[in-house]
C-alpha cells in the first residue's frame, strides 16, 4: 500500500510539474512577461515541433520548388525572339542563363559557386539571384536575394566585384549614369518609443567598382517630407515578431526629363503600404504620392511621359478566419465580385489626371493569373505583355488576340517546378560581344 502511496504521489507531482513547464512554455511562446535565463531555451523548446515539420516538409518540398499545376497548357507562339535573364539551382551552384523564349536556345551562362558566398544567415541554395543585369562583353550583375551578397560576373563567371555591405532583396536597376540602384535593409530601432522593425533603404551602386555611392534610409525620407505617419500607422499592420512596415520591392530610376518628373528621379514601390512615391534624391523631396485601388504591389515601370504601369498582387492585407465555432459574422459589404486574392492585375496610372486602367482583364481572368507575392510585368515594343506569376512559377506572354506565351522557365521534375526569380527581358542582346 506504501509503495501504492508513493507511486501515486510522484504520477501526481510529475503532472504538476508538467503543467507548470507547459504554462511557461505557452506564456512565452504567447508574448507574456519574460522568465529571464529561461525565457530562450522555452521558447526554443516550444518551436522544436515545428522545426521538425518544417525540416521533413523541406525534404519532400524545398522552398525554392512550387506544385507543377497539372491543368496548365503550355503554348509559344512568339515569331520574334526575345531573350530572357534568368536564374537556377543545380546541385551546388547557382547557373544565371541567357536564353531566346522564341525556341529556347541557350546565349550565354554564368555559374555562382558557394565558395563566393557570404552566409549571414540565408542559407546559399535558397539565396536566388534576382533580375540579373546584362552589360557589355557578357557581364553581368545580380543580388542574391534576402543576403549580403551583390556581385558583377566577367562572361567567365570570374568575379569582378563583389559588395557584402548590404542587405540586398528584391529588384536592382541601372540608372542613366548606369549605375546600380538597389533595395537594401537594416533593423532600426527608434529608442525613444522602444521600438523596432525593419527599415528600406535605396542603395546606390557604383556598377564599375562596386562601391556604394548613395544609402538613404526610407524612414529619414519620409520624417523629412512629413509623411511618417505611413512608418507608424495607415493599415497593413506589421507584426510584433516580423515588424516590416514598409517593405520597398522596387526602385525604379527615371532616364529622361518630362513634365511630371526629371532625370535621376525614382519611383519608390513600398508593398506594406500599397504606395508608389516618385521622390528625388537631389532635393531630399516627395514629389508625388499615389495611392489608390491597387493592393500590395510590385514592379513599377515607366511606359510614356505621363504613364507608369505597375502589377497589382491584388492581396488583401487582412486575416482570412475559420468559422469553426459557428460564430455569426456580419457582412458588410457585398464583395461577391471582387477579384481580391483570386486575380492579378496590371495597371496603368495617368499622372495627368490621376486615374488607374486595367489591362487585358479578360485574359487574366481567363488564366486566373495570380501571384499572392513577388511578380513582375513588362510592355514589349510591339505591345505585347509579359507577365511573371512568380509564386507558380509560370510565365506569360500576352495581347488583345491571344497568349503568344504560356510556359514555365525551368524544367518540371517529380510534380514540382523552380519558379522563375524575377527574369529580366532583352529585345535584342547586339550590345554585347
């Protein structure tokens, strides 16, 4: 009976140790008051699962890989060559190639070795060089996305620049000096009001030498313009564990003087606010805000001297939820027909009389085109569309007739397909030897 009365007690003070460990774990895991020197380790403790999962997910399903859709028709129909920049990873390397979209064949390529890579975190094969820039003699130049790692390559793939000062995601562009503009990242703490998130910069590079020329924090641009309210308020809410209130995804350099801009000029894509800026860097200055019925946009483009296109995700920023418990919901506005997080679109913004055209909405409805993150576009000089749906890694090629392009840019292989990391678009490639 003794023993009975012991074994009993340890069963009942086990689950009571226990259930005080897994309130500490949850009250960490949940954001409540720090437990000092155990506050890592429990939070550590209590991501383990989810470690694991993510680690077995990773194995059948690498990031970089996205589900082949089997209903997806290829077709190319294009009788003009148009000659594609583009990136993929093979074993151990990263090979950026040069191919013509009209039959495939291959220009030119260039290999990035691990070897070259500075991991400050983003693991090598996960880094992909995004829109890589062609030059002259077969160089080119590319960021890997989300590192500190911007090179320029020879046409032998040997480095001849490599700039590791810098956070670099998402696009770079030559400006009229061609030189590089980049989008960059630092996390910036704001010490009177104790907090922190991550802050855009434009970074300026000097494409001969590498150097950084120019770095502008976006926050000191709009404190400077008394525009800070979009830092701290106006939706999209950033979180607690991620703060990224802004999110720049693309600086596009203006090469020409007009009546709504000059040379030097940018045009400042910032996702988390669903906001353009067209800001000189000459005069610290704001010279337009643009906001309107886009949603969590990429990619701006110049298309005339009063037009700029962009490509609307179309992505509400709001939760979806789960009815699970049968709570009511009230609806408040009828949306049956909103396209929001079922359709992209492009659009083009008249800066004359500031006014928004969408383009070939048939054909994207057609297609269901849509990219709930990432996604690029470009106007050829025939008219025609080019459109990248990065998250399904298919490509477009489009115009009021038909689809002259439908394809993915990399090989499917076991039901899964590399998405394409934002390619670049040559017309003709005669400025390179």
């Amino acid at each position: 009976m003794k023993k009975l009365i012991q074994l009993v007690s340890k069963i009942v003070l086990f689950i009571a140790l226990l259930n005080v460990f897994a309130f500490a774990v949850v009250h960490v895991h949940e954001g409540g008051q720090k437990l000092g020197v155990f506050t890592q380790p429990l939070k550590s403790f209590a991501a383990f699962p989810k470690v694991v999962l993510n680690t077995f997910e990773n194995i059948k399903k690498p990031e970089r890989l996205v589900p082949i859709d089997p209903g997806f028709e290829t077709t190319n129909k294009l009788d003009y060559d148009l000659y594609a920049v583009s990136s993929h990873y093979d074993k151990t390397q990263w090979i950026i190639r040069l191919i013509n979209l009209k039959n495939d064949s291959l220009q030119h390529q260039w290999f990035l070795k691990k070897e070259n890579y500075k991991n400050t975190g983003r693991v090598f094969s996960h880094a992909e060089p995004r829109e890589p820039i062609l030059l002259a003699n077969k160089s080119v130049i590319f960021a890997c996305d989300e590192s500190y790692n911007l090179y320029k390559l020879d046409k032998k793939s040997n480095i001849l620049w490599h700039n590791k000062e810098h956070h670099y995601h998402h696009t770079i562009n030559l400006d009229y000096d061609k030189n590089i503009w980049t989008c960059t990242k630092r996390l910036t703490a704001l010490s009177s009001l104790n907090l922190k998130y991550w802050d855009d910069y434009l970074t300026k590079i000097d494409s001969e030498t590498g150097k950084t020329i120019f770095n502008k924090s976006i926050s000191e641009i709009l404190f400077e313009n008394d525009l800070s309210y979009f830092i701290h308020g106006l939706g999209n809410g950033a979180s607690t564990e991620n703060p990224d209130p802004l999110h720049l995804n693309d600086i596009e350099p203006v090469l020409n003087d007009g009546e709504y801009w000059k040379k030097g000029d940018l045009f400042l894509s910032i996702r988390h606010k669903s906001l353009i800026l067209l800001y000189r860097p000459s005069m610290n200055k704001v010279m337009r805000v643009i906001q309107g019925a886009f949603y969590n946009q990429h990619d701006i483009d110049i298309e005339s001297d009063s037009i700029i296109s962009l490509f609307n995700n179309n992505v509400s920023s709001l939760s979806s939820y789960r009815n699970a418990d049968n709570t009511n919901f009230t609806p408040i506005i009828n949306e049956s027909d909103s396209l929001l997080n079922s359709i992209t679109e492009i659009l083009l913004y008249n800066l004359r009389d500031s006014t928004f055209t969408v383009v070939y909405k048939q054909q994207f409805l057609k297609e269901k085109i849509f990219t709930n993150t990432q996604g690029l576009h470009e106007f050829l000089s025939n008219g025609d569309l080019f459109v990248e749906s990065q998250n399904s890694g298919k490509l477009y090629i489009v115009n009021d007739k038909e689809f002259l392009l439908k394809r993915y840019i990399n090989e499917p292989k076991d039901e899964f397909v590399e998405p394409p990391h934002w390619i670049r678009l040559y017309e003709n490639i005669n400025f390179i030897k």
